[in-house]
C-alpha cells in the first residue's frame, strides 16, 4: 500500500466514524468529505482534493457505498461529473469556491451546450454574447439541457465573436439559471419525464468574472467537460456479471424454466460476454490514465456502453414478452434526479437516450474513425471560413 493509500483510508475511516452516515444528514456528510479532501481527491486541497492520482477515488467511493453513505452524483450528476472538474481547471478562486456548495448538492449545477441548430456539430452554435462593459449581454436558446429548472448554476458555451472561424470564436460562462432573464421549458421524453429541458435567454447579463478561461477559449473549455463526461458515462468498472448487464441476469433468473430456451440462452450469454469485455477494456483504459497515456479506450467506452445498454434494455423487454408493454402512468413529470429508475420498461424507455447523450454514437465513430485509426476525415467546407459566412439553416 502507497502512502497515499494509507492517508485516504486513513481519511475515510475517520470520516465515518465520525459522521456515521445511518445518523448524519446527506447534505453534512458531503460537507465533511469535502473539507477532508475525498470529493475529488486529485483536485487541489482546499477545493475538495488532495492533490493525489485520481485512481484513488475509487477506493474513497467504495468505502463510503459500502458504509451506507450518500453519493453526490446521484443528486448532481452533470455537477459532479463534467461541471466541477471544468471550473477546477479554468475557474477563478471565487469560482472555485462553489465546489462546496456543488458537492453538498445545495447548489445543482447544469451544462448548456447544445443548441437546435448545433448538436453534434457544437462548435457551430449560434447564442450570442456581447461584452458590455464588465458584463456580457446573452441572447439564444440551448437544447437538452439536463435538470436545467432545478439548477442554481449553467456552465454555459456562447458565441463571441462571429468574424473568427467556429470553433475559435467561443467563450464559456458561469451562468446564475435563477436570473429572472433565463427561461427554462421542459421537454417531455417518451417516459413520461421531463429531466430535459430548453433554456432561453433574453438580454442575460452576465458579469465579466464569471467569464471561464479568456474571450475565445470556449472550445477548450467545453473539451475539457465533453472528456469528462464522456469518461464518467463509459468508463465504470464495476465488480463481474454486475453494472449494466445486472438487470439483465436478474430477469433471466426469474424466468421459469420453460422459457429458458436455446435461442434466448444464447443471446443473453453474448450480452454477458460483450459486458465483459467492456469491463476489461475499462480496466486496460484506466491502467493507460495512470500511466498519463489515455488511448482511444474513453471513446470505446462511451460508444459501447450506449451500443450495450440499449441491446440489454431491448433484450430485457423480449423476455418479459407481453409484460414489457405494461408501462403504468405516462404523468408527466420534472424528476430532481436522473439516476435509476422504477421499472424494467422505463429503463428500456430512457436507455434511448444513451446514443445521444455525451456525444452521438455517430461522433464517437468519427472520432475512432479520424482520430484512431487515421482514416481520411469528412470534407469540411467551413474549417477555414469565419462563422458569420458559414451557410445555416
């Protein structure tokens, strides 16, 4: 054991024994490993981290699970997962000292990125932003955008400067969401929920200091949250025959016997097979990370945990034949969190999702495609051409 193994367990057993999490509030648990540095523990100390291998939080999360205590991504997933590590690499200190409130989830954190014109193209987003002063003035419309109306807090992409080329003339923002200018509309997916919404602003003003990185800088910062969401949604290791091939092997065992047949058999043990080798294919990409080496494995990840999960969700509904139609209410819904579900066939409905969110399945190809294994890229007409002359709908 490292002696950074050592100070962490050391750390953790501390913070349980002293916040017992069956007789301490979520939100004072979350607190107390914040000011321990086991939020985010390769962050900087004194923002949530300890300034150790990120590798290590594994083990911080696994002991906290273990003891019954809460976790912040269940809450704040896009704050936790994409949002706080973007504002640690290019926030201000007063910026930087929102991590707390992020972590404990008394503030909700969101990520306004895409827009109805600019999804898998991001970079050809049009929402403007004209400095004004030690303000910037913001008017457009995002899209998608996760638990928007329970957010205090947007990490916000907008266009700076339309005479530069697109992915040159973006600048990235802290938005206040509850600014009486921001407008946030649900959008109801085919669960039945809302957790997605449009946002619309109207004259937002937006001081200067909340301005993350420097005027046309946007593109860099939003790699730096689509890396990390992308690593938070596909790169999971869990424990063999668990995770997301788990509901699966659950509705297998209650099958009765006679519905067991050769057909149905083989095609649950190639999905067993196939989570399997995403799990180690996990494992070799996070053993690349430590050694400052990531490989395309991130991208692998993501595209086939979307692949995978969708195919267990459809194959769960084949077995439970007929029962998989019984839905129950399609009320209409604006859940505080996006993390789990009650029932097989609303899992089925939001695995949908999956090739979408984090970057198209079709962007993970071009990406692999391009970027891995070299293959001539589309034809682009619009790299060497300023945004404000580049045809759109």
């Amino acid at each position: 054991m490292t002696t950074d193994e050592a100070r962490i367990g050391d750390l953790v057993e501390h913070l349980i024994d002293s916040h017992p999490p069956a007789t301490t509030s979520p939100r004072k648990f979350l607190a107390a490993q914040y000011d321990l540095g086991l939020a985010w523990v390769h962050f900087d100390e004194g923002y949530g981290g300890l300034g150790v291998n990120p590798k290590l939080q594994r083990m911080v999360n696994d002991r906290i699970r273990a003891a019954g205590g809460p976790f912040c991504q269940a809450r704040n997933p896009i704050g936790y997962g994409m949002c706080g590590p973007t504002v640690h690499v290019w926030g201000t200190d007063a910026q930087k000292q929102r991590l707390r409130a992020l972590f404990t989830c008394e503030e909700i954190w969101c990520q306004l990125f895409s827009e109805p014109g600019a999804g898998s193209d991001f970079a050809g987003l049009s929402s403007r932003a004209v400095r004004d002063g030690d303000e910037w003035i913001v008017n457009g419309q995002k899209v998608w955008t996760t638990l928007a109306h329970v957010s205090k807090w947007g990490l916000l992409v907008t266009r700076t400067d339309p005479e530069a080329v697109k992915h040159a003339g973006l600048t990235a923002f802290v938005v206040d969401m509850q600014d009486p200018t921001v407008e946030t509309r649900p959008l109801r997916q085919m669960t039945g929920e809302a957790e997605f919404n449009e946002v619309y602003f109207t004259d937002t003003r937006i001081p200067d200091a909340e301005r993350l990185g420097n005027p046309g800088d946007g593109w860099r910062v939003s790699l730096t949250t689509l890396m990390n969401e992308r690593t938070s949604i596909g790169s999971s290791i869990p424990e063999r025959g668990s995770g997301s091939i788990a509901p699966l092997m659950e509705v297998w065992n209650e099958l009765p016997d006679d519905r067991k047949d050769v057909a149905a058999r083989d095609r649950v043990a190639r999905l067993w097979a196939r989570a399997e080798v995403q799990r180690l294919t996990n494992i070799r990409a996070a053993q690349n990370r430590r050694m400052g080496d990531p490989g395309p494995e991130g991208s692998i990840g993501k595209m086939e945990w979307a692949n995978l999960n969708k195919a267990i969700h459809e194959e769960i509904m084949t077995l439970l034949g007929a029962d998989g139609m019984l839905y129950g209410s399609y009320e209409m819904l604006r859940p505080e969190q996006t993390m789990g579900a009650d029932s097989r066939q609303k899992s089925f409905l939001r695995t949908r999702a999956n090739s979408i969110e984090g970057g198209t399945t079709e962007v993970m190809q071009n990406i692999l495609g391009e970027r891995v294994l070299g293959l001539p890229g589309d034809v682009r007409v619009d790299r060497d051409v300023p945004w404000s002359q580049v045809p759109r709908n």
